[in-house]
C-alpha cells in the first residue's frame, strides 16, 4: 500500500532555485512513485513585496540587493541554466530580463488551486517569466496564462481586476513567514519536516524515504 504524502511546496514564480526545487522534487516523487501517493499545493510567498509595478531590470536588481558584480551575476547565472536543463528547463536571461511584483500571480495561483489547475498554472508562470520574459504582473498576460491550461479566461480577469484572494494570500504569507520561513524554495511534508532550498532529486528521494521510515516507527510504537 502506498503512504500518503502532505506537500506544501512555499515559493515565489520569480524565484529560479524555485523552479529548479520544484523540478527535482518531481523527479524524486516519479522515482517514489510506486510507494508514495503525494498531494502537492503550491503556497505563496514573496522575495520582493514591494516591487513597484514596473518591475525592475534584474540586473540591477541583483546587484542592489545582493551586492554582486555582473561577472559574479553572470557566473550565477550560467550555474543556475545548467540546473535548470537537469530539470528540462530552459532559462532565458538577457540584459532585458526583469523584476516582477509577484503578488497577482498568487492570487490567481490560489484560484487554480480551487480549480484543481494549480500546478499547472505554476508551471506555466515559470515558463512565462524565464523563458519568454513575459511581464507576469500584467493582467492580461496573467489570464491568458490561465487560460492556456483551460482556466476559464473571464473568471480569470474578474479575479484579477477585483481583487479576489488577497486577503488569503496575504494570510497565507503571513503564515509561513510567522512559521520561520525567510527563504524559498522551502518544501514542507506532513506539516512536520522542512527541507530547504533547490536540493536535487537524490536530496527529496533520500529526505522522503527518511521521513517515511520514521513515521513508519512512531506508528508502531504508539
């Protein structure tokens, strides 16, 4: 009999650790898959609440917030494009690549989750953001997004343009970041075990068979 598995993958769509966590994590779930029946809900966190609606170059903004060069950006960069193939990603970065304010795609992200198009739609932001440098804060762009995985595009404009899930998105935030959650991808299983950062498959494969095997023993000993 398979075990059920809780996930709770905390991330942000402008976040590329994120998209190369989340890759990896699906392919130690594809390897478990014969022993484990896991239940993945993508829960909203943002790295850049206060990006201003026109985004910013990312260039810049890397080197404001993190104080690198650009040939310490550039060397990043070139690693996390070799990750991200690992995990049949393509990211495209160009001197026009920006920042985003992230907050409208959770929105419409918790809708899909309703819906039962949550990752689906997580994918395709990652892609629209990475690979097409699309501006995800557009609303238009957003509900088409929506509805290339077969959301229904009016529903998914009204939510956007009356600001429908604020409230629980803001909730949700508040949660983790109460929780000690500061940095993402952070994957969260059976609301008891963290496993922090884009670790690859092995990491999630081998962090999964521990958690099984321990659970395994509380339940004999009780």
């Amino acid at each position: 009999m398979k075990e059920s598995l809780d996930i709770q993958f905390i991330s942000d769509v402008m976040c590329p650790w994120c998209v190369i966590g989340l890759g990896n994590l699906s392919k130690a779930l594809e390897e478990l898959k014969d022993k484990v029946d896991a239940t993945v809900t993508y829960r909203p966190f943002e790295l850049n609440p206060d990006m201003p609606a026109e985004g910013q170059n990312l260039n810049e903004h890397i080197a404001e917030k993190y104080g690198v060069n650009q040939e310490q950006s550039d060397q990043n960069r070139e690693m996390i494009q070799a990750r991200g193939k690992e995990v049949d990603f393509d990211f495209n970065f160009t001197s026009e690549s920006r920042m985003r304010n992230s907050f409208d795609a959770h929105r419409l992200l918790h809708w899909a989750h309703l819906e039962g198009k949550q990752a689906e739609l997580k994918v395709a932001l990652f892609k629209a953001h990475f690979t097409h440098n699309q501006d995800i804060s557009n609303y238009q762009t957003l509900a088409n997004l929506a509805a290339s995985v077969n959301l229904d595009l009016a529903a998914a404009k009204g939510i956007l343009e009356n600001g429908y899930f604020a409230e629980e998105v803001r909730l949700q935030e508040q949660q983790w970041q109460q929780n000690g959650i500061t940095s993402v991808p952070t994957v969260i299983i059976n609301n008891a075990y963290a496993i922090s950062g884009g670790q690859p498959a092995e990491v999630f494969k081998s962090a999964i068979e521990e958690i099984l095997e321990k659970e395994k023993v509380a339940v004999q000993e009780v």
